[in-house]
C-alpha cells in the first residue's frame, strides 16, 4: 500500500509566529499518526523558519516510541549531516534550500552536485538512514540520483499542482506524463518512488494513481485543512483519496 507521510513543518511556523511552545509539532505528530499516517516528515532548514533542532530530536523519539519512520528533510550541507548522522531517522530527504524562497522551488540538482552530495549520501547511508533526493522527473536527474547513491527519489510535484491552479490542465498533463516515465526509469535503476509537494485533495489521485508510488510526503495543504474540519478528518480523508487511486474500476 502507498504510504502517507505527514510533514508538521507548519504546526512549528505558527507556533514561531508568536514564539512560544504552542501548538506543539511533536504533539500533532502523535496526532497524524493515530490519524493514520504512516510516517512523518520534517525539514530542519538552514535558518529554522520553522523546525527546529528539538522539534527533530523529539520527533525521532516519537517515532521510535511509536514504531513508525522520520523522513528528515536537509539541505546536502555538512553541518546538517551531522545533525542527521547524530539524530538517525529512519529516512534523509535531501533538498535544495534558499534562504529567500518561500518553500522549497524546485528540484535539487543531483547531476551538477554529484561531488556535494555523494559523500553525504554514502555517510548517511552508512549510518543507516535511507537517503532520497527530492528531483524534479527528468531522465538525467534520475540517473544521477542513482548514481549519487540514493535509494530513493522524490519527485517534486510543485509545478504539477501550479499548473492545475492556474487552470493549465495541458501543462499539468504533460507534466504527470513525465512523472509516470520518471517513476518506471527510477524504478528499474532500483530506486523507490515518492512524490511530494503542493499535493491536496483536488490534485493528489492521479499521482497517487502512478502504480510505482511507495510514498506520498504532504504538508501545507493537510495543517490548511486542520484548521478548519480538523487534523485527524484531513489526514483521514487525504488516506481515503490516496488508497482508491488504487482501485482499479471492474
Ligand atoms: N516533500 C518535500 C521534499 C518537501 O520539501 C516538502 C515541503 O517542504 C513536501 C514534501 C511537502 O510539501 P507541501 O507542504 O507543499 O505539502
């Protein structure tokens, strides 16, 4: 079955916009899990707009409680290797950062950061932590990935979710065209496939639908959604539209 992992980044922006320790992230993790997610996702940035390093430490401990796994989001950088290397998640997801963008823009550069991000992956790896790079879906990248060392690639669902926001249903088509090639290409090198970004009700079936998918990693739209008809009912009704993706009609 096609897991759910629930990133909590923003149950930590909107703790930080008053700077206290309310809501807590690691308490709505609990949450998500019982809810029925299979996992939870958090990105440790740079400049820890909302994560930060004890959210991480008491994140991973949730999850060994809970027996469920951490997919650690970082920078391929070597003080956030260490950070990982010392917390050990089940999973790293390594992501391109820029301190001015808004979320994460784009895929990372697996082929032009071969040399930075090998020997991050490989001690990663060697630590234990399952290593995924979040790409955008094109051939190269896929097989630079690999190539990398990673088991895993995430492809960035972002400009698939703007182009059905914009009313672009071509562009959007093509792009869950070039996921569904990516997806068979990354699974014949051997590589698991995620997707993540931007993904809410409306747009997640069809990606979801793609038969190669292990993994879905969803944020913003699910903590949206809290707010209004309530964690437990979003992660809920975000399982229900992802498990009948699966249903092949007789
Ligand atoms: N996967 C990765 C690698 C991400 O960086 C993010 C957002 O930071 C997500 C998934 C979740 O995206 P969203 O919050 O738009 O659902």
């Amino acid at each position: 079955m096609i897991r759910l992992g629930v990133n909590i980044d923003h149950v930590a922006t909107l703790r930080n916009a008053r700077g206290g320790i309310h809501p807590d992230p690691v308490g709505a993790a609990r949450l998500a899990i019982e809810a029925g997610a299979d996992g939870i996702t958090a990105h440790l940035r740079e400049d820890r707009r909302h994560i930060n390093d004890d959210d991480m430490a008491r994140l991973q401990a949730l999850c060994l409680e809970l027996g469920k796994p951490l997919n650690f989001e970082m920078a391929a950088v070597d003080d956030m290797a260490e950070i990982a290397l010392a917390t050990k998640p089940h999973a790293v997801c390594l992501v391109p950062e820029k301190r001015e963008e808004r979320t994460t823009e784009g895929g990372l550069d697996a082929a032009g950061l071969h040399n930075q991000i090998t020997p991050i992956a490989r001690a990663l790896s060697e630590n234990g932590s399952r290593v995924s790079l979040f790409i955008e879906a094109v051939p190269h990248q896929i097989t630079a990935s690999e190539a990398c060392g990673a088991q895993v690639v995430e492809f960035h669902t972002g400009a698939y979710a703007h182009a059905l926001d914009a009313g672009d249903a071509d562009k959007a088509e093509a792009l869950l065209s070039a996921m569904r090639k990516g997806a068979k290409q990354a699974d014949a090198l051997g590589l698991e496939v995620h997707f993540g970004h931007g993904l809410t009700f409306d747009n997640v079936t069809p990606v979801a639908a793609i038969s190669e998918a292990k993994e879905l990693n969803i944020g913003h739209f699910i903590i949206g959604e809290a707010i209004t008809m309530g964690l437990k009912p979003a992660i809920q009704e975000m399982r229900r539209l992802i498990s009948e993706s699966r249903i092949v009609p007789k």
